[in-house]
C-alpha cells in the first residue's frame, strides 16, 4: 500500500504531462515515419509533398506554443490541457476522410494548434515543480512505455490501412490522453525559491541559447527519424517488423529516463549532456550509413534508450533559467520548428547527398549544442556567484 501510495506520488503529475506533451502535443513527431510512409503509399503523395504536410502541421504547431508562452503565469494548465486534446482530436479524425492535399493540410494544421496548445500546458507544469529535471525524465519514462506500445500498433495500422489507419489511431490515441490531462493541476503554486528565481529576468540571447539547443537537437533527430522506416524499407526489411523495432527501442527508453533520474548532477553538470550527445550522434551514424540490417537495428536499439536519456537535460536548461515555464514553453515550440523542419530538411539532404549525410549533421549539431550548453552554464555559475555576493554584503 506504502509503494502504491508513493509511485502514485511520484508519477500522477508525470503521467499528466506525457498526456499533455507527448501523448497529444508531440504525437505527430513520434509517427512522422509512418505518416510519411502512410501518405506516400495510400494517397501517392511524392517525398517532398508527404514531408511538407509535416513541416505545415509541426509549424502551426511551434506557432501555437509560441504564442501561448509569455501568458503561461496566469493560463489554468488542465484546462488548456484538455482543449488541446479536443482540438487534435478533431483534426486527427477529419484526416481521416480527406485525400485532397490542401484541405488535409488544413486538416492537419487543426491538429497543430491542439498539439502545440497541450503542449504549453504540459512544460509550464513540468517548468513549476521543485525538480523539473526528475520530473521530466519521469515522464520520459512513462512516454518510452507508451510510445513503444503505439509504435508496434502504427506499423500494422500503416500496413493494412495506409494514411487513413495512422490517421486514426493518432484520433483514439489522443482521445485517451483525455482523463489523463485531469491529473494536471488546475494552477502551478511556486514554492518561495522558485518564486525568487522567477523575480530573476533571463538574458534574451541566453534564453534563446536554451530554445535553440531544443531546436537543433530535435531537427537533428526528427530529420533521421523521418525516414528512418524508408530507410528500413531500403534494407528490406517489413514496415510491421520495423514497428516492433522501434518499439522495442522506445521500451529500452525507459530505462534511459530512469538513468537520467539517477544521473542528474551527480558527477557534474556537463557530464550527462555530453554522454547524451556524443552517443546520439554515433547512433545516428550508424543508422544512417547502415550497411545491413544488424547494424540498423541496434543503432535503433540502442538510440531509443540514449533519446530518453538526453531529453529530460535538454529541457531542464530551460526550467532552471525560468521557473514561471515561460522558457521552457519556448524551448518546446523550438522542439516543434525542428521536428517541422526535419522531415523537408532530410527530403533534401537525401535526395542530394544521401541518407548518410543526414547522420553527419547530426553530429555537427550536437557538438553545437554542448557548446550552447557550456555558455549557459557558465551564465548560470556567473548569476549564482553574484546572488551569493549579494546575501553576504
């Protein structure tokens, strides 16, 4: 009873979070391979039409989070939650039934200001807690255990039913995410620290380091995962095989945001992000100049356990710059410009220089954002000295 009463505790308001930020807000990047692959076989869309009818959608997306950052103090989080839901919802499910490439797209943008209205939600509530680096490697858990589930599905939904299936599962997929958004508070109390910390206004070049470390990062990735199951296709292997490999993958998440919880700053700060970033990029190498299909499959493996593992730090940058989540909201629609511009950015990289040169981007990226993240750090060491200089004079 004791350790049902304590996870309960410690993973009700991550669970409401996954609901709000992933389970809705995020949804459309997770399956962006089978959305891509769904429309190019099911209504014959080229490469570059499929990839912008993501970009269009994650744009709107990015554009709602955006607007929504600097009001995040006063908006009630579980409701604004709950709207996003509805409002993917229904554009998810009117997805459904369109084939026309301009009215889907409309369609899609509906399901974009949803997803990026949950999402504000979900990190202004993450951003307010004592832990918001825990907090989000918590919910990352959740998320590799759901996510792995949903993958495993996409695949066989894509194979017997194209578009119109993925479509679909993304509408029931997000309809379920409704009781969950009632686990998130109705508003976010601060603790006196946290309201101390908000009183401190963030430099506008620093703020925006934050936002583009999320941005490069997600480009980075969503650009591999994109076509990562054309890639598998290349190899010959079965989209619904690929589903239990990607799932498999995001289950091995799991423990990566459970490391991440352990981890934290225990050996230092920097140590976890350079961790996280070199061995992504080695993973993306390795997936995308995949020789055969061993290789493939355990750089997939073994890149879904180091994801989870690297975004909770990513984000937790955001959290300790501003408290009031107003940052870590703009760092979440950053999330979305890159995953939007990924699938575009990818389409034209492959189509030039190969699949290969996607994972030599990604390596150019992370070793921009661990330098991003060395300024921010040494901001944050800067601000700390002068506050402790303040209190002993």
């Amino acid at each position: 009873m004791l350790l049902y009463q304590r996870i309960k505790e410690d993973f009700s308001l991550p669970l409401g979070a996954y609901a709000a930020v992933w389970g809705c807000g995020f949804l459309s990047m997770i399956s962006m391979p089978y959305l891509i692959g769904g429309t190019i076989t099911g209504l014959g869309f080229t490469e570059t039409q499929a990839g912008l009818l993501g970009t269009i959608e994650l744009l709107v997306t990015a554009a709602a989070s955006m607007i929504l950052a600097p009001m995040m103090k006063s908006l009630p989080r579980r409701n604004l939650a709950i709207t996003g839901i509805l409002l993917a919802f229904v554009g998810h499910s009117l997805s459904v039934i369109i084939s026309d490439y301009w009215t889907l797209a409309l369609m899609r943008s509906i399901a974009g200001i949803g997803a990026g209205i949950a999402v504000a939600a979900g990190q202004a509530t993450i951003a307010a807690t004592a832990d918001p680096g825990k907090t989000t490697a918590r919910m990352m858990i959740i998320f590799a255990v759901a996510v792995s589930i949903s993958l495993v599905t996409y695949g066989y939904v894509s194979d017997l039913w194209a578009h119109q299936g993925v479509y679909g599962f993304q509408a029931l997929w997000v309809l379920a995410m409704l009781p969950l958004a009632l686990l998130l508070p109705k508003k976010c109390p601060l603790s006196e620290a946290k309201k101390l910390s908000t009183n401190t206004k963030t430099p506008l070049l620093i703020a925006s380091f934050s936002v583009m470390i999320v941005l490069f990062y997600t480009l980075v990735d969503a650009s591999v995962w994109s076509f990562s199951e054309r890639k598998a296709d290349s190899l010959g292997i079965a989209i619904s095989t690929v589903g239990w490999v990607f799932g498999i993958s995001l289950l091995l998440g799991a423990f990566g945001g459970g490391f991440a919880s352990w981890l934290g700053n225990r050996y230092g700060r920097m140590l976890p992000y350079i961790l996280g970033l070199t061995c992504s990029a080695a993973c993306a190498l390795a997936i995308t100049g995949a020789p055969n299909i061993q290789t493939y499959v355990s750089a997939q493996l073994a890149y879904g356990f180091i994801f989870t593992f690297t975004m909770p730090f990513l984000y937790k940058i955001s959290a300790d710059l501003d408290s009031s989540g107003r940052i870590i909201v703009a760092a979440s629609s950053g999330a979305v410009i890159g995953g939007a511009i990924g699938p575009s950015y990818s389409a034209m990289v492959i189509s030039e220089f190969g699949f290969s040169a996607v994972g030599y981007s990604y390596s150019i990226a992370a070793t921009g954002v661990l330098f991003l993240v060395s300024i921010i750090f040494n901001y944050l060491n800067t601000a700390k000295n002068n506050d402790n200089a303040i209190m002993t004079h």
